[in-house]
C-alpha cells in the first residue's frame, strides 16, 4: 500500500483559492493556461489520474468517457448543469459524477433579473448611444422602454433559480406563473400560477424567464410556435443554455417585432453564438456570466473538492452524486 496522494485533473484555471485546496489535497494537475481540450486530448491529459474536475462546456460524451483510462473513477464538473457529461456512459464505465448545485442560485438570479431589466429598459442602447458619443441630451421619448413593475411574468423550470429569480420578480410586484414537471408545494410556489401544460402558459407571460436545464425535451423549446403563443410585446430571458432556445425562431421574432427584448447570458454553440444575435439592438447580452462572482465560483470549487474529497479520500459517496435519469 502506498500513500500517493489521489490524481486529479483540472480541465481548466479554476480560482487560485479552489487551486489551493486542490493542490494541498491531491497529486494536481492543473491548466494554468486555460488551455480548452478536445475530447482525444483530455482523454489523454487525464491518463493515470483517479479524477477529473472539469466545467461546462468540456466535451465528457460518450466518446471521451470511452477513451478515458480506467483509472478515472471520479468526474466532478464545477457546475450545476452536466449536460455535457454523459452521466450514463459514465454509470457504464463505474465513474461516479458529481455536480454543484444550491451555491449558485442567487448569483444566477441576480443575472436573469439583469437580464429582464437590461432587456426590458434597453440597456445595450442607452450604453451604447452614451459611450459613443451619441447621446445629444434627454428627450422625452428617448429610449422608452417595456414597464416591468406589476407584469406577469412566466418561469419555465421552477427548480432553485427559478424559485430564486420568482423571489425577486415579487420585489417588482410581478405575478408569477411558471411550468414544471411537477407542481410545488404551497410554501415554495409562494402563490405563483401553476401550469401543467407548459404551452398554456406563454399567453400569460410579457416576461418568459428560461430557468429549465438543457436535455432532449428542452431542446429548442423555445421554437417559433411557442414565440407565437406570447402576447405581442413580450421579453424573452434565457439564463440556463442556450440549447432551450432555437435561435433563428427568436432573433425573427426580435426582428419582426412580435418580441419587444430578449435579455441572453447563455447561447447555443457558444462562444460562437449565432451570428443574427450581433446586430440585434432590442437583444441583451452577456457572456455567460450568471456564476461569475468571487463568492460564487469559489463556493463552486470548494462543492466539486467537497465532493472530490468524500469519494477519493474518504471512500464515501460523492454528497452532489449526479444520478442516471431514468
Ligand atoms: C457555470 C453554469 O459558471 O453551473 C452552471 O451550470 O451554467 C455556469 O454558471 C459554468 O457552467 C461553469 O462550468
């Protein structure tokens, strides 16, 4: 029996604090470069470890869990959406997966109420008429915007953000109406509309706020029928991937007038987002920072070490343990 510390790969430069504790409790390989790996290459990069700590957007399908060494007995991504770890080829290969739920929902709430607010109040213009000298003094009907206080607003994924992004929706007097696989009980729904049947709800939202996880339902969900089916004049928010939304359908829609603003922190392919959504004037957009505080993304590191440290180093099971969904 040695003593050798467990391996652990960092698919990326992680916070220099989420660094420390990863290098003074395993044999860490780190990125320091952030370098982005493709499949063959992390495969290969994660030879001879016991685990890898990796983000969205790592390519962990099937096709790299089968290249990976059997000595890889743990993936723990620095997120809560795993949509790029294919959780079952993993199940497969006896690779247990964990992710980093809870400690990222007010950080990401806060970017989706950015996101409503931006939109609806034309942000990116007024910024932009500002910085680029544009800006020839007030007027009274200059950059007039969509009134937020007291509109309806529609959640699709009431899970944590979405609750999180209700609660502050409420401070602006909004009524909630949201979908979900199942209806919450009357302490977390909070008075908010229930809807079973997802398309019922769209008539009732001038907001629809995307806080739903990416998987084969929820792709493209937001298509051209459901954009059809809310009022004239609604905002679109989308702070959980991109994949929900079929982009073409939206940006006609933000063209065409249907839609007044989408507010975008997440995009399908990114960071090559469709190109339409550049020269979108009614479109505000971030570049997927709905995580990105110091408080945040280290409480992120230390959930994926938490979980890292119960498997490897304690022989328990991962707390944040990702399940096969059936
Ligand atoms: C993360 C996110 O920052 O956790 C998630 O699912 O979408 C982000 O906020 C990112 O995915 C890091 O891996």
């Amino acid at each position: 029996m040695t003593n050798r510390k467990p391996r652990v790969l960092a698919t990326r430069h992680f916070p220099p604090d989420v660094e420390a504790r990863l290098s003074a409790n395993f044999d860490a390989v780190l990125n320091p470069d952030d370098r982005l790996f493709e499949g063959p290459a992390l495969a290969k990069a994660s030879d001879g470890c016991d685990a890898i700590m990796c983000a969205a957007g790592d390519p962990l399908n099937a096709e790299t869990i089968a290249r990976l060494s059997g000595s890889i007995r743990m993936i723990a991504t620095f997120s809560v959406g795993y949509e790029h770890v294919d959780v079952a080829a993993a199940a497969k290969r006896k690779i247990a997966v964990s992710n980093t739920p809870d400690v990222l929902t007010d950080a990401t709430a806060d970017i989706a109420m950015l996101c409503l607010l931006g939109a609806a109040r034309r942000a990116h213009e007024g910024t932009t008429m500002l910085r680029t000298h544009h800006w020839v003094g007030w007027s009274p009907t200059q950059l007039m915007g969509v009134h937020v206080t007291g509109k309806r607003l529609g959640i699709l994924g009431m899970g944590r953000i979405g609750q999180a992004m209700a609660d502050r929706a409420r401070a602006f007097r909004m009524t909630i109406h949201y979908t979900n696989r199942s209806r919450l009980p009357p302490e977390l729904e909070k008075g908010a509309l229930f809807h079973p049947d997802a398309d019922a709800m769209l008539p009732h939202c001038d907001f629809l706020s995307i806080n739903a996880p990416l998987t084969p339902a929820t792709r493209k969900w937001v298509n051209a029928e459901r954009i059809a089916r809310l009022p004239k004049g609604a905002v679109v928010i989308n702070t959980a991937r991109g994949g929900v939304v079929d982009d073409d359908a939206l940006i006609a829609a933000l063209k065409g007038g249907h839609l007044a603003a989408a507010g975008l922190d997440v995009f399908d392919g990114e960071p090559r987002i469709h190109p339409g959504y550049y020269g979108l004037e009614n479109a505000f957009l971030l570049p997927h920072m709905g995580s990105a505080t110091v408080e945040t993304r280290n409480a992120m590191g230390f959930k994926a070490l938490d979980n890292l440290e119960a498997f490897l180093l304690r022989g328990q099971s991962p707390p944040d343990l990702v399940r096969v969904s059936s």
